[in-house]
C-alpha cells in the first residue's frame, strides 16, 4: 500500500469529476461500494472525501452519501504569450517598477493579492515555535556563532535527504545554505557570469528575479514559450548557437507568475541541452513543495548528470517567510558559489538554520504540508470560481497545478497600473503583469495570489476588482 494512498484516491476521482464520469449534481459511489471494489479501507475513502470537501468539490450529505458540487478545470482559455524579442537587452526593470503603486496596507479594509507569500493563519506557527525553542536551548551556544559559508552541515544533510522526492541524488556537500532563494540565484549567476554577459530567462518572470540581473549589470533574452508547456527546447538551443549566452535561468515547476510547470521530458531535453552546449542551468524550484498532485515533482536538476544544473530553492514560500532560509545546489560550480557566499555576508543565521533544522528532522515540515497543499489547492479553485463569476467573460486565465498565484490575461483595453490604482483606491491591491517582463510586456495581465484564507472580505473584493474591470469597459465604450 502506498504512502498517503487518500490523496492518490482523492485525485482519482478529482480527475473523474472533471472529465465527466461523475458529473455536477451527481452522487459518488458509496463507501461500501468503493472498499469492495478498490479494496481500500473506510478511513481511507474518508480521508480522501474530506480532501474533495477542502477543495470544494463534493459535498456530504447526511442520509444521502457525497454530491458533485463542481469541477476543478475551468472553461476559460489560458492566457496568451507574447512574441520573444531574441536579441540581447539591458535591464530596466527598476523603471517598470516605478510605474506601480505600493501603498501602506496597514488599513484594515484592504485586501492585497499583490504579494505571494503564505498568509500568517498558512504558517505552522507551534511548530516553528517549539523548533526555535528547542534550537535556543542549545547550552553548547552553537546557535550564538557563526556558521559555515555553506551552512549547517545537519541541515544541509536534512536537505539532501530531500532530493529523493523529486528524484535528485544530492549529498550533504552538494548543498549550500543562503539567504533565500534570491540570494540563491545571485549567487549562482554570480559564479557563472561577469557584467555585460547575456542571460536566457523565460518569460513573464519574478520581478525579483530581474532587479537582481539589473544589479548585476547582466543583458538578458526573454523567452516565452506554450502558456501549457512552457518554452521552446529548439528556440532556445538555436539562440544559443547564434548568440554568446553565459547561462539560463528557468522555473521547473508552476512558474511565478504563469503557473507553467514543464514536463518530465522537457526537464530531462533541458538537462541534456546544458550539458551538450555547456551552458550552465539555473532551475528555481521554489514552488515545487506547494504541488496539488499525489507525488511532487522532478525538477531540471533530477536529470543533471554532469553538474551544469544549479538548482535553487527555499523554505520561504512552503514554510516560513521571515526565516529568509534558501539553499541551492550548485553542481560544477559549488566551490565558487560557497567562496561568494562567505565574501558576500559571511555565513546565514544560525539560530534560524537550527530552528528549521528541528522542523525537517520531527517531521514537522511535512506534515504542515500535508495540511497546506489541499488547503492551498481549495484557496485556487475558490478564487477561481470568483474570477469566472465577477470579471468579464472574455478574459483567460492560468490553471497551475501548484503554487500560489494566478497568471489573469484581461482585455487588451485594460492598463494594468490604471487598474491597480483604480483597484487600490477601492482596498483593493494586484500585480500588473507588466512588472513581470524588462520590456513591460503584459499590459492587460495582472498576478493574483490565492493565500488569503477564504473569507467574504475576501470574495468581496474580488467582486469589486470585477465591477472596476467592467467599468473600465464602459469608460472605453465597449
């Protein structure tokens, strides 16, 4: 029997559901029914009914078994690329980012789906509490001093143990402990590349992400690619071969903000290409522990055989934000990725790095996110649901299969920044999607996040985002 075998029976038949078999309105099978034919236990078949009710998919009723209340796809078309500009550009994000509004959100009236971060009620706060206490206790004074460059060897270990859930071999030593997963990335392109070099990003990507090309005096070329699949492996080899490129930098699994994950093949074809051009590879998994799947998903650097991927990661979107706790695996490039690390602020936290520590070796870590994945997975599809009923019909939108935020394609006469503004002035606060690309592409895109816990605040703003889009249609004269 596997492990955790409800949420692989809750998946079965989330996938019933949405093709049909069990269509809206209709009644599943009976408990007897299931345990006989799958030969299952009860508890088992509960457990995975409870995981549909979270997400808002069935509904038990007394006397009467579980109701199909609705499907988890929706009919609304993913949203549109836009062309690759394949030539080399300066950076200027830091200009785009102006055109945005940061309000003071200290309002008790506003609601942001602006930043993509676990909500407070998300985190696992006794646990992180008695794992900061017990790392406290430590009458050695370990947690008082300063760490290795790479980090805690423990923790490093913790992480390594790790790699088997998405099919990595990584060792302890592989492993280098930072400041979050941007300094992770920093890191790496830091390694790799010096000013003026050229790098390959998919595009739309993390703002974050682009500010720290900026800082680095690094030109990029944005590509885009499928809004399912993701980018191109020929383009981008091809661009390679015509163009000096000193690394890419892609996103595995479910893409901020488009929610792409790609596939097992397209991963293995990318590791594959890195080692054939010899152009190193930075993977930013960050989102791959927020997967709503049974099983979690490999990564570029699950396919990495000679040491040209460089995987970075963090706890701060799956566990504890504050921590700042990421960690990257470096491959060929470990040793001068660890010598920047000790030159740039010497070592991470230690008292942080013992407490986080505590949380993967009790098991605690996992079993918060046994928790947060349906939770996380119920949250998407709720503000999905709003999205299809309040905004106009003819946008399209992202359905990943993981993360924390939804990728929004509106009209092509909505600014994004108008809206934001418009939005912002009614308590209301988004990502315009230009923010997302160097050149401001995404004019009529916008980012929300789906980490505020459901409420009718929360439905409520989503209804006044929609009437402000509608407006806006009116303004125009559509």
């Amino acid at each position: 029997m596997k492990d955790f075998q409800y949420i692989a029976l809750a998946d079965q038949f989330e996938i019933s559901i949405n093709n049909g078999t069990y269509p809206v309105g209709s009644k599943l099978p009976s408990l007897r029914s299931i345990r006989e034919q799958l030969k299952v236990s009860v508890g088992t078949i509960l457990k995975a009914f409870m995981v549909l009710e979270d997400k808002g998919l069935i509904v038990g009723k007394e006397r009467s078994g579980f109701m199909v209340l609705r499907t988890s796809v929706s009919s609304i078309h993913l949203p549109q690329y836009v062309e690759n500009k394949t030539f080399a550009q300066e950076v200027a994000i830091g200009k785009v980012l102006q055109e945005a509004s940061f309000p003071d959100l200290e309002n008790k009236s506003y609601v942001s789906f602006f930043n993509a971060v676990l909500s407070p009620d998300l985190l696992p706060f006794n646990a992180l509490r008695r794992s900061l206490q017990q790392a406290s206790r430590d009458l050695t004074g370990q947690h008082l001093q300063y760490e290795s460059a790479a980090g805690n060897i423990h923790l490093r270990t913790e992480i390594a143990k790790r790699s088997f859930l998405w099919q990595g071999k990584l060792a302890a030593d592989d492993v280098i402990i930072t400041n979050g997963a941007l300094e992770a990335v920093s890191l790496c392109l830091r390694a790799v590349t010096k000013m003026g070099d050229t790098v390959i990003v998919q595009s739309p990507i993390y703002h974050g992400i682009l500010q720290t090309i900026e800082s680095l005096g690094l030109k990029i070329i944005e590509l885009s690619g499928s809004p399912l699949a993701g980018i191109n492996i020929e383009e981008l080899e091809e661009i390679c071969k015509s163009q000096k490129i000193s690394a890419c930098l892609l996103i595995s699994n479910f893409n901020n903000p488009n929610g792409i994950m790609l596939s097992n093949e397209k991963k293995q074809a990318i590791a594959a290409f890195a080692e054939r051009m010899k152009i190193p590879v930075i993977d930013d998994d960050i989102y791959g522990d927020l997967h709503f799947q049974a099983q979690r998903p490999t990564n570029i650097k699950s396919y990495d055989k000679e040491g040209w991927v460089m995987l970075c990661s963090s706890f701060s979107k799956s566990a504890a934000p504050g921590y700042r706790i990421g960690w990257c695996a470096a491959g060929r490039f470990t040793d001068q990725v660890v010598k920047l690390k000790a030159v740039t602020n010497v070592a991470t936290a230690s008292i942080v790095q013992l407490s986080l520590l505590q949380l993967l070796k009790t098991g605690a870590y996992d079993r918060h996110l046994r928790k947060l994945r349906p939770e996380l997975h119920r949250l998407m599809l709720l503000t999905i649901q709003a999205v299809e009923n309040y905004f106009p019909s003819d946008i399209r939108m992202s359905r990943p299969g993981g993360g924390l935020v939804l990728w929004i394609e509106l009209p092509e006469y909505i600014n994004a920044f108008e809206l934001q503004q418009k939005a912002i002035d009614q308590f209301v606060n988004i990502a315009p999607g230009p923010l997302f690309s160097n050149n401001g592409d995404y004019i009529h895109y916008i980012r929300i996040s789906c980490n505020n816990i459901w409420n009718t605040k929360v439905e409520e703003a989503l209804k006044r985002l929609g009437r402000i889009i509608k407006s806006m249609r009116v303004d125009r004269g559509r």
